[in-house]
C-alpha cells in the first residue's frame, strides 16, 4: 500500500473512532472538517518515508505515529485560523473551521484533535510497545513547550522574537516530531534524524512566508498577507525575495546533507530537494529549478 493511502486509512479510522456512538455529533463534524479533504500531508509522508529508510519493521506503528503528526498539524491550524490569531476566513479553499462551526466548536475541535493524536500513536503501537514512551514523548515535545507548536504560537504574542527560534518552534517542531517518530516506530536510534527534521521544517516555514507575500488566496488557498497585517516574523519581509530563496534553498541543502547513512537516503535527498521547490509558488518554484 501507498504511503498516501496508509496514511489515509489511518486518519479516517481515528475520526470513526473520535465520531463514534454517543458523541456529540457537530464536533465530530468540524473535527472531520478540519482533517478532510486532505492537504499535502508532508508531515506524514515524511514520517513514512523515514520509517521506510529505517526498515519499516512495524507498519501499524509508523501508521499510528504518521496520522498523529498530521491529526496535530491540523489541530494547529484549526485554532491559527481562530479570530484571536489570524483570523482567517478559508483554509484549503473553503472556510475555516470556525467559519463553518463557530468558534467555540473550534476551540474544542482543535483540542479533541490533539488528545487523538495520542490515543491514535498509543493505538499503532500496540505490537512494540517498548517503543511507545521515545513515541509519546517526541509527539509531547513537537506540540508543547519551550520548542513546541504552541510555543511558536505564543511567540506571536512576544513583544519581540527571534526569526530562527520562531519558525523552528512554530513549523521545524513537527517537522522534526515526524523524521524522530518515524525513525522511533523502525525501531531505530531517533535522534541522528532530528536535524532533517528541524532543517525541512524551518525551509519549509521559509516557503510558506513566501507565500504569503508573493501568491494569491486562490493558488494558497488561505488569506494571504497575513505576517505584514500582523506584524509577524516574515524571512521574505526580512531578507528580500532573492535573499528568501537563498536561505530556503541552503536550509533544504542542509537538510537533504543531514540525512544519516541509510538504504534509502539518495531517495531521500531527491525528495528534500524537490518538496522545498514545490511549496514556492509557481513562477518562483520554476525560477528556483
């Protein structure tokens, strides 16, 4: 099976699960809201292509800790988009969680949706169950703090914050949480996988400040704008279009040179390199190539 369709299967039995009898209905519709249809799942895609590298001993483990990582991302953006962050009207070109629920239900969408991160990861792991505790750990440090998702949104809320340490909490966390979780659920010594992690994610958070400076709401599928109407840590509002895409490119290069000696690590590289360059928009992205 396909590592989109594994990762899939798995998030769609974790909202059965989270949507099951008696529940109250309407969070379990914006919950589903918030993680159908899909986006690009890198997150996931990440994890399973290092659990892959790493021997891929316990598919339902590398399953389990895949979907938790891409359950809390979407958590994330669940309450990014709220009236008391960005706001945000669309996600994924349709309205955003709070839009469609109302923002109580958004609030309580976005937490469900993190305690099923773990319960889905407990769940995968059930055959190794020694590899549990490197798992839940690496899922409690992605999201919390000092260097979690919720720290680089509460960076935000700083009088003032540091480019590197603000995209390395708020993207690099789960980014890193997925290459350590995919290596944890091989089997496999995590931590040499942690600086792919941290490298893609920051490249990544690069990527998407570009964006947010130079695309459209349509092509994004988000409003766009967002980090100059806020005040926000931008490294397109920082360095300049050539001097954003410079970094990118050497955070992408750094991340693709940190992957440990590996049977699939050529393959690897080749997807570092390429993922960096599809997230720009496209007249960047060819410019990029």
């Amino acid at each position: 099976m396909d590592a989109v369709s594994r990762i899939e299967r798995t998030l769609t039995a974790a909202l059965d699960m989270a949507g099951g009898p008696g529940g109250p209905p309407l969070l379990a519709a914006a919950m589903r809201h918030a993680v159908f249809p899909r986006g690009a799942r890198i997150r996931p895609r990440l994890c399973l292509a290092v659990a892959a590298a790493c021997g891929d001993d316990d598919p339902a483990a590398a399953n389990g800790a895949a979907a938790a990582i891409e359950l809390l991302h979407c958590a994330s953006l669940v309450h990014d988009d709220l009236p008391c962050f960005d706001n945000a009207d669309t996600r994924r070109g349709r309205p955003s969680v709070h839009r469609a629920y109302g923002e109580p239900l958004a609030v309580l969408a976005g937490d469900a949706l993190i305690v099923l991160a773990f319960q889905t990861i407990a769940i995968g792991a059930v055959a190794s169950p020694l590899r549990l505790p490197a798992l839940m750990h690496t899922l409690g440090r992605a999201v919390g703090a000092p260097h979690g998702i919720a720290a680089g949104q509460a960076w935000e809320c700083e009088p003032t914050a540091d480019l590197s340490e603000y995209q390395r909490a708020k993207t690099g966390a789960l980014f890193a949480a997925a290459t350590v979780a995919g290596a944890a659920a091989a089997g496999s010594d995590p931590e040499p996988w942690r600086t792919l992690g941290e490298q893609l994610g920051e490249a990544y958070q690069v990527a998407d400040d570009i964006a947010d400076v130079f695309s459209n709401n349509t092509d994004l599928g988000k409003p766009v704008g967002q980090d100059r109407a806020l005040g926000r840590p931008n490294a397109a509002l920082k360095l300049g279009i050539e001097g954003a895409m410079k970094h990118l490119e050497a955070l992408a290069k750094a991340a693709a040179d940190s992957i440990p000696s590996c049977p699939g690590q050529a393959a690897l590289r080749a997807l570092t390199m390429s993922e960096a360059r599809r997230l720009l928009p496209r007249d960047l992205s060819q410019r990029a190539a």
